[in-house]
C-alpha cells in the first residue's frame, strides 16, 4: 500500500524570532521508561518526547506486562509507570513491534536477552533493513540466543531469554545503543561487565542507572557494572528539552539575516553539545544560560541570533556527539564561506534513510554544491539556494532539514512526505510557523 504523502510549503521569511520549548529528549526518554520499568516503585515522567520512537518503546514495554499510563497534552505528555519489580517482565502475547525505532529494538534487544521467555521484535521496512549484526554478536558472547535474518544481521529478532554472565567487551564504533543494550543485559548477568569505549558516546543510560542506584564505575572510557542484588530505584523528574530537536533552530537562527530564537530548558549533556560546539566554531552568534541540572541532565536555555557563518572540518571525536545533527550542520554549511568537510560519519549510511546520500541529493536539489562521500561529505557553501521540490525519504532528520534551508531558498521549496517529523517532533511545524508569523 502506498504511504500517505503530506505536503508542506516552505517560504522565505522577513523574520525569525520567537521563544520555544522543546519536546522532552528522546534518548532520555526512552531510557527512562525502560529502566523505571525494572525498578521498584512508581515514576512520573514529565515532558516525556512525544514522538512515535518512544511510544514504540512504550508499547512494546505494556505488552511485557509494564503498567504505562499516559497524561496531560499531546506535545508535552507525562508518563506514569509502575515498576515491575521483583515480579519482572512476563512473555509477550505476540511479536513486539519496534515502529522505526533502532533504539527500541537495540535496548529492548539487550534487555529481553536476559528475560526467561521467548520474545519476537520486529519494526517497519525500514527498520528492518537496518544492520542488527553489532548488537548480536556482544549479546550472544554474554551467552544469550537471538537470531535475525540474513545471516543474523537484520530484524526480526528471535531472542529465547536466558541466564547471561558478564563479559569485557570493546565497543567496535562509539555507539549510545549497542552499549546500553549492553548495560541492560548486564544488568541481570552473572559477573560484572565492562566495556571499553573507542570515543565517549551519549550517556544517558549511565547517569540514569547510578541515579538509580546501579552498580556502575566510570573511569574514563571504561565502564563496569555489577549486576543487580537489588531492584533499581525509581525516580521521577522533568525531561530536558531534545537538543537534537533544536538543532534546527540553532542553525535555522544562525543562518537567516534577521533572526533572534531562545530555546528554553534544552538539554546540554556533554556528549551531545556536538552542533553548539560546531555552530560556535562557525562563528554562531549563540549564548547559553541558566545552567542548572534535572535528574543527573544538565540544562540550559539557548539563545542564537543572526550570524555570519563560515566553513570548518568536523571529524574525529566530536562525530558521536553530533550524528544526529549532521543534517542540519549541512544546511549550515550551504550557508556559510568557504567549505565545510565532514568525514568519519559512516554511521549516517544506515539511519532511517542513507542520510548521506539524501541529505546531499535533496539539498543538491535547492542549489546546494554538495559531494557525498563514503563516511560524509563536502559542502562548498556560499551558493544561493533556490525553492524546488525535495523529498524527506520518510526520514524525520532530513524533513526538518530540509524545511530550514527552505527558510533562506529564494522562492517556494515543496516538501514531499513532511509527515516524517511525527518521528520525534509531532509540534515541529506549528512551532516554526509561530517563528516565522
């Protein structure tokens, strides 16, 4: 069956100013209900992310006997959990479903190893085309038994639950999802697990487990975790706003002649400050303040105006903390003097769209000199870009993208399949409109 195609317009505006909160993170999110799931106690988390990723783990997690009760506004949601506790997870009726979520089927992936119970978890075509091999192989030298199609490298995943022990294992790529699936498993081995990072990855699941009052040392890029004698405590708090999500407003702000945004209570972790780092190095006109910290989170609020943008290299170390992002900076550096390189960036070929090779076709389409590479791309920015009709991919990331280099394209720019940003920011276009009215 054909999927629906949702048209946006996007023009050039006068101005661009305006005062936004974000949707609550997605990464915390996500972790947030998984791990209060397995604690004692009740949790109530505000400002829970609103988009489909998260309500897949929601869903995946009442199926497997998780109490998850839902309040309050549709684009501001409060969750309500009861934890399992000492009673655990039960089998699930029938096949898990993941939606387009990579880290609910990864963390789930981790965590249902260690279940006693068969478990079946599938997702959408997309997916399901992506590569599951990074998560099997850890998982099964824990000796757990999961298998995939396809030589055992995509979903659906078959995991028949059973008694794991920890292993010391070094992370092939810095990646947030293998390590906290991981973690999770861990969680219920016999023996500590340690990992070794190659470079620092989000860390969301790390602060979020010794808030809770998991046996977890952290030394540099080394991590140990003792398994649980006790069942987790629950917490209760307020979800920063998704930095990644207002990503496109700081460079939407940074790149438009006459622009002023504040973002409100945005979450600034270290590992995924990435794209303030970068846009600051751009010569982004951007200030943070009120720091302050919610549940072990740093948060800030983010004000960027108007600025005069030139092109940098982005490789290296920073890569983890801003993959996410990389669409984004590349409407920046179609903006900026000069040429903007990003290398080391592989992990974009297997999101929920080839984000290098649509990402360059689509801006390439508005006018942008743009050439793909296998781990990234050149952006030779300067040139003017010119309104046409682009596609999302029915990828969240480049939708957004696409509509802020919209913002600056002389003329009309026709965005096909816009229900992407369901994803992760169902507000997204209501909360530009308000910027630009």
């Amino acid at each position: 069956m054909a999927k629906q195609n949702v048209v946006k317009i996007i023009k050039p505006c006068s101005r661009l100013e305006g005062t936004l909160a974000l949707p609550g993170d997605k990464s915390i999110s996500h972790r947030a209900v998984i791990l209060n799931s397995l604690a004692s106690g009740k949790a109530k988390i505000a400002n829970f992310a609103p988009g489909k990723d998260c309500w897949s783990t929601v869903s995946c997690l009442r199926a497997l006997g998780v109490e998850v009760r839902r309040e309050g506004p549709c684009n501001c949601p409060t969750v309500l959990i009861s934890g399992t506790d000492n009673d655990g997870l039960k089998e699930p009726l029938n096949v898990l479903n993941a939606g387009n979520s990579g880290t609910t089927m990864r963390l789930l992936g981790g965590l249902l190893s260690s279940q006693p119970f068969l478990s079946i978890i599938t997702g959408d075509a997309s997916l399901r085309s992506r590569p599951m091999g990074r998560l099997i192989k850890p998982l099964r030298s824990m000796g757990a038994e999961i298998h995939g199609r396809g030589k055992d490298s995509f979903a659906p995943l078959v995991i028949k639950g059973k008694k794991l022990h920890g292993i010391e294992f070094s992370l092939p790529v810095p990646s947030a999802q293998i390590k906290s699936a991981i973690l999770l498993a861990g969680l219920f081995a016999q023996g500590r697990t340690v990992l070794h990072q190659p470079l620092p990855s989000r860390d969301h699941t790390e602060r979020l487990l010794k808030h809770m009052g998991a046996g977890l040392r952290i030394t540099d890029n080394l991590l140990s975790l003792t398994p649980l004698t006790n069942p987790l405590t629950s917490i209760s708090f307020c979800v920063p706003g998704d930095i990644s999500s207002g990503a496109y407003f700081l460079v939407a702000g940074a790149i438009h002649p006459d622009a002023r945004i504040i973002i409100k209570n945005c979450g600034i972790n270290p590992t995924r400050t990435g794209i303030i780092d970068v846009l600051l190095a751009m010569g982004a006109e951007l200030k943070i303040e009120n720091e302050r910290m919610e549940a072990g989170e740093p948060l800030a609020d983010i004000v960027v105006e108007s600025s005069e943008l030139r092109g940098v290299d982005i490789s290296g170390g920073i890569i983890p903390c801003l993959i996410d992002e990389i669409p984004a900076l590349a409407v920046a550096g179609c903006a900026a003097r000069g040429k903007t390189v990003i290398r080391g960036a592989a992990e974009l070929r297997v999101k929920e769209s080839d984000r290098i090779a649509t990402v360059s076709r689509e801006l390439s389409r508005l006018g942008a000199k743009i050439e793909p590479l296998p781990d990234g791309m050149i952006i030779h920015g300067g040139s003017p870009l010119l309104g046409a009709e682009v596609d999302t991919h029915f990828d969240h990331r480049l939708a957004m993208s696409l509509a802020i280099a919209g913002l600056i394209a002389k003329g009309r720019t026709t965005i096909n399949h816009a229900q992407a940003v369901q994803v992760s920011y169902p507000a997204f276009w209501p909360d530009l409109q308000n910027l630009t009215s």
